[in-house]
C-alpha cells in the first residue's frame, strides 16, 4: 500500500495517558502491543512512560527509565523498526538511546533543560521539536493567541536554530505544531488548517491529534477515546494533504489504509 506520509504508532508505557493509559504498562503487553502496530504498517514507533495529558503528574526520571528501556531493548531486538523516545528529560533520552531508539522526540522541543540541544548534538539522533505552551499539568488554562499558526511557526524555527547552533544536523529535525498542547479546539483546528507556514520552514512536519480531546468539540458522543478513530483519521488524511511528513497515531491498521486509498485515488487521479 504506497503513500508518501510515514505513520509513527504510539506505544504508551504509562498508566495515566489520557488514551490508553495502564493499558500496555505491563512490559509483555507493551512489546505485543509494539509487535501488532508493527505487523499493522507502522514506519516507526514512539515509547514514552510519562503522560503529557493536560493536568498530568511528572514522573520521576528514574521510574521512567524502568518502564521505556526494556521495552525499546526488545523491539531493538526483534526488529530494525526506527524508535523514538517521547521524553523532555535528557537523562531518560540518553538510557532510551543507549537502549536503542534513534529519534528523541521532546514535547518541549528541548527546552526542559539547558543541556537538551548539546546531548541531542552529542547523540546524533533525530530530533523533534514541538510546540507547547506552558507545562502539561497547566497548559489548557486559557491559551491565547494572536495569529496562532504564525506563533507556532516562529517558535519552531526559534528552537530549530537553538538545536542547529548546539550542533544537532539540520536534516535531524522534525517540526511538530503540538495540537493539543496550550490550545483551544480552535486553535488546534486553525493550525490544521494553515500547516503551509509551518510546512514552508522546509523541515519535515509531524502531526500528532489521534484520538485528542477537541474531536469532541466537533462529536461530543466521541466522550471515551476510542470513539475518536473516525476524527483521527480525518485529520491524517488533511495532515497528509496539508504536506505533512509522519502522523503520529494509535489505530496503525487504519490510518494506513486510509492514507493508503488517498493516495491511489490521487494517483488515479494523475493519470487520467
Ligand atoms: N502528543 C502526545 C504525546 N506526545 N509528541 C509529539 N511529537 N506530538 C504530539 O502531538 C504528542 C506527543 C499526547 O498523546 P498520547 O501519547 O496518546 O498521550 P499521553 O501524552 O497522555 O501519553
């Protein structure tokens, strides 16, 4: 099934994520849950052990060691799919490296901690940035925005640069407009809607909204999170049109079949 968008499939080790949270928290079914998005298509696969839910904890950065390196050692072990750690933390990106994973995936768009840019130079992983306004547990209070796509354009390329200048290889950088993160449901249908400044910067984009929160603004009988699959997969189908390089998603099977029949109808479409 051919399609230009790569799809990233999510594998939460938490027991609080706001989709499937205790779901895979139990090692053995995190790896089999790793081993059916596999089998299901997916290009890459992003680990994270803490939740980045609006109102979410933090997690000590040692338990969350315990919980994504395992994992990542024995999805490294059983197949050469790219995995990324979904981490602010330095030291946990560094264990989940060491463990395996190649892309460093940072809510704060390394912005957690001062020495974030320098360790993600050092490690020579790939990178991405994401947009985010304020902190997890606080960022829905209230975000405002002028021109929201034009705030969030200008704050990647500000921290694509921050990367560059620490020394992180321009092709390492993913753009993520953070959907979700610090906006309203207008915003985040603003921003999927005007991807093009964010496009325009020239880095490959990644868009993560599956089964978010605001496809209930639009659907409010989608209240439990797997009733969102339907909005989630309208919004890779307009990711991928808007010129989006990866969706990150949890229903792999049917986000690739979905970009999959975009992609021949387009095709079709060329050589009529
Ligand atoms: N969204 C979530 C987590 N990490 N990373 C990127 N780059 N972009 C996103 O949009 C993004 C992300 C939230 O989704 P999920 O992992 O399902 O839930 P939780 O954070 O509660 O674990």
């Amino acid at each position: 099934m051919s399609r230009k968008i790569q799809v990233m499939g999510i594998v939460n080790v938490t027991p609080d994520s706001f989709s499937d949270g205790g779901r895979y928290l139990d090692e053995g079914a995190a790896l089999d849950h790793a081993r059916r998005l596999i089998a299901e298509g997916a290009d890459m696969l992003d680990v994270g052990g803490e939740s980045t839910r609006p109102g979410a904890e933090p997690v000590d950065e040692a338990e969350e060691i315990a919980r994504v390196t395992p994992l990542i050692a024995a999805i490294r072990a059983e197949s050469d799919i790219a995995v990324s750690i979904d981490t602010m933390k330095p030291a946990v990106a560094r264990a989940a490296i060491a463990a395996g994973a190649t892309i460093w995936n940072d809510v704060t768009a390394l912005g957690w901690s001062p020495e974030a840019p320098a360790l993600a130079a050092e490690m020579g992983c790939g990178v991405v940035l994401m947009h985010m306004r304020g902190v997890p547990r606080t960022m829905q209070a209230a975000p405002r925005y002028g021109d929201v796509a034009a705030e969030v354009a200008a704050f990647l390329v500000a921290r694509a640069e921050v990367a560059m200048a620490a020394g992180v290889a321009r092709e390492r950088l993913w753009l993520d407009p953070g959907i979700g993160f610090g906006k309203t449901a207008a915003h985040n249908l603003i921003l999927l809607a005007h991807l093009d400044p964010i496009v325009a910067l020239g880095f490959p984009v990644l868009v993560g909204a599956s089964r978010k929160g605001f496809i209930r603004t639009i659907d409010p009988s989608a209240e439990r999170t797997d009733d969102r699959l339907g909005g989630s997969l309208a919004i890779a189908l307009a990711a991928a049109t808007a010129g989006a390089a990866i969706v990150r998603v949890h229903d792999v099977r049917e986000t690739v079949q979905a970009l999959a029949v975009q992609a021949a109808i387009s095709d079709a479409g060329d050589h009529d």
